[in-house]
C-alpha cells in the first residue's frame, strides 16, 4: 500500500496503517524529518506498526543521510540503527557501505543501478563504518540474552544473528533499521526490498487479532465482557476474519470494499457476517488492486488484502 505523505491525505495514512504489518516510512535527504513526518510517525506508533527508514534522494544538493538520521532521533524519540552508511552525497553519490557485509557497494550507470558491484570499503571511510557497525551490533546483541553473552564473550555476531537481533528488536518497536538510496537514480532500491524481507514481519507473523465472537454480534458493545472477546491467529486453518478498512466507487464495477483478512480463507460465493449491519451477506466477485488495474482472484487467505465488489 502507498501513502501520500502530504498533509491533506492524513486520513487515507491512518486507514492504510491499521491494517500495515510492517511499513518503510521514506524521508528526504535533504528536508529530513517535516512535520507532517511527525503526525505519520505518531498514527503508527498508535498502531504499533514495524518500520524501516529509507533516506531518499541523496543524489540533491544538500543531502545528508547521517544528519536524518539524527532528526529521527531527537526529534520522533525513536532508536534509529543505520545498517548502511552513504558513499559520498548529493551529485557524487555512488552508493552505499553494507555495514552486516563491510563491504562498499557501487551501482553501475550503464545499466541505471540495475545491478551493482561489491567492493572494499574506501580508507577515508573505514573509521566511521566500524564505528557504526559497532553501534548496530550493539543494538542486535540486545534482542536476547544469547546474543549478548555471544557479544560480551567474542566481540563480534555473524550476519545472520545481526539480522536476527536487529530483526527481533524491529517487530517489538525497539528500533529502526534506516537505509539509504537515490530511488531517481535507482541506487538503493533493491537494498530497501531487501531490508523489507530482513528486518519486517511477514503477514503470517503478526499476533492474533481479538474481536468479538459470531455468536454475540446482537449483543451491544460496551455489554461484551473481556472474557467474551474471541482470538484468530493468522492462520489458513482458522475460522475467516478480516477488516474493512476502506470503500471506494469504481465507474465500472461500482462499490468497492477493502478488506484485509486476518485468519482463514474466503471464496467467491460464500457467505460472511457483516458485522456492522449485524447480517449475513454474500461475498460475489473479489479482485486484488494494482494502482487503477483490478486482477480478479477467487480466493483471500490469512494476510491478503482485497476488494470486495458490490458488498
């Protein structure tokens, strides 16, 4: 799901989160955090929602990725953990320094940073990457109690307890991974996927969801005692629950209702509780949405969103 960040789209944000696993909230490297930032950053924390920072556009005049960085900091009072550092900035960006690998990476022009070569990180920039990998490991080794006596005993993790330390403090909203890139140049973009499938949750991940059980849908509300509240983890195998997060109009196919399934699947044909109207209704044609292009599907499992057509 893609959100605006402009102010006047406050609310299409705050419906997207609700049902976001994870989320890559983009800064400018040059405006760093606005305060429309600042707004965004609040609605996801009220959802407890999984980041990672990308630190766009550092090929513009007056980019500076260790500077947003220090803004994300101070100014959002979250725990920022670089896992990459910037070669060079504004129109002598080249690339990136992996600081799990401590390798340079260089993106290649003939292609339009399609592909890249790994290389040894640049002597006037060894320092401060060992001073910042030192800080990200740091960060990893607090996950657990293994990982820290590992750290305390041999000074050093592998990439994989890196990423499984960094990982595990990401999903419980310690901290956040912050990476780099130009996405007009292309330099970076896939390092981003890349973080996404590292660092954030997959649908199946996420805890279950608590909502009020089939049989006590007449009953009001505020009536429903904590003990009633019923739980779907994310499971296939479950009984269907999902949330409509969103209605929309399509000239050509008419109401559209945005759904994010949270446990069990559902098919074209069957039959569904409306928990708003308190009825039973019919699920006909569903499709999964690309921007304005519609692929219709016949079934939703545990962590897919769709629309519902005419519902």
């Amino acid at each position: 799901i893609d959100t605006p960040g402009h102010v006047d789209f406050t609310i299409e944000v705050e419906r997207s989160l609700r049902v976001l696993d994870g989320a890559v909230v983009v800064f400018c490297g040059t405006s760093g955090v606005e305060p429309q930032s600042e707004t965004v950053w609040r609605q996801a924390n009220k959802y407890g929602v999984p980041r990672v920072v990308y630190v766009n556009k550092m090929d513009r005049a007056g980019a500076n990725f260790l500077r947003v960085v220090g803004q994300i900091k101070n100014r959002l009072g979250h725990t920022p953990v670089p896992v990459q550092l910037a070669i060079g900035a504004e129109d002598d960006f080249q690339g990136q320094v992996d600081l799990i690998k401590m390798k340079a990476i260089y993106w290649n022009d003939d292609d339009k940073g399609t592909s890249y070569r790994e290389e040894e990180i640049p002597a006037d920039m060894l320092e401060l990457a060992e001073e910042w990998r030192s800080n990200m490991v740091e960060a990893a080794a607090e996950a657990n109690e293994e990982l820290m006596n590992k750290y305390l005993e041999e000074g050093e993790l592998t990439a994989e307890e890196i990423k499984a330390g960094l990982r595990a403090r990401t999903l419980a909203s310690e901290i956040v991974p912050a990476v780099c890139g130009s996405s007009f140049k292309n330099k970076g973009v896939p390092l981003v996927l890349d973080a996404v499938i590292d660092f954030l949750p997959a649908p199946t991940e996420i805890p279950a969801i608590k909502g009020i059980h089939p049989d006590l849908i007449d009953v009001p509300k505020d009536e429903v005692k904590p003990e009633q509240y019923d739980e779907r983890p994310a499971d296939d195998n479950e009984p269907f629950s999902a949330l409509a997060f969103k209605i929309a109009t399509d000239p050509f196919v008419g109401t559209l209702t945005f759904v994010r399934v949270y446990s069990g699947f559902l098919t074209s044909g069957d039959s569904v509780i409306n928990s708003v109207k308190g009825k039973k209704e019919r699920v006909g044609r569903m499709v999964q949405m690309h921007a304005n292009q519609r692929e219709e599907i016949k079934e939703v499992r545990a962590g897919d969103i769709a629309a519902l057509i005419g519902m």
